[in-house]
C-alpha cells in the first residue's frame, strides 16, 4: 500500500506516516466495501483506529489527482 500526501502533509523527520499522523488528516479513500478499503480498514483498525474520509471514491487515479492537487491524502495499491 502506498499513501500519496501532499508535502505540506507530510511528517516530518519520519519515511512513512503512521495510521495516527493519516487519521489527523482530511482523507480520501477508496470505496466502503472495495478490496484496498478492506486493507485500508484493518491496517487502522490494527493501530485502534478508525479511518474517517472525507470523501470516498472508485477510481486510483481520481485519487492521486486529489492528492497531487494538495486538497488530501490518499492512499492506492
């Protein structure tokens, strides 16, 4: 899995952001119920919490738009 951040999400100092820094942010993820937002769920779930998105979506790319577009972070597979 792979979260796609804008630099000014970014944390600092650290290669990867945790589940804690994600749940901070404004999220897009992918579709309730879709084979990567089961991964995404439990990988939450796994650090006792629960993701809240902003919006969710079906479609990769429209995802990396988002983020490149600095408006959220993402994740994709």
């Amino acid at each position: 899995m792979v979260a796609f951040l804008p630099t000014a999400m970014a944390p600092a100092g650290r290669p990867a952001p945790t589940a804690a820094d994600l749940a901070k942010l404004p999220l897009i993820l992918y579709e309730t119920g879709a084979n990567t937002r089961v991964v995404i769920d439990s990988w939450f779930r796994r650090a006792g919490l629960a993701p809240r998105p902003n919006m969710e979506l079906g479609s990769v790319e429209a995802l990396k738009v988002m983020a490149a577009g600095a408006l959220a972070a993402c994740s994709a597979h």
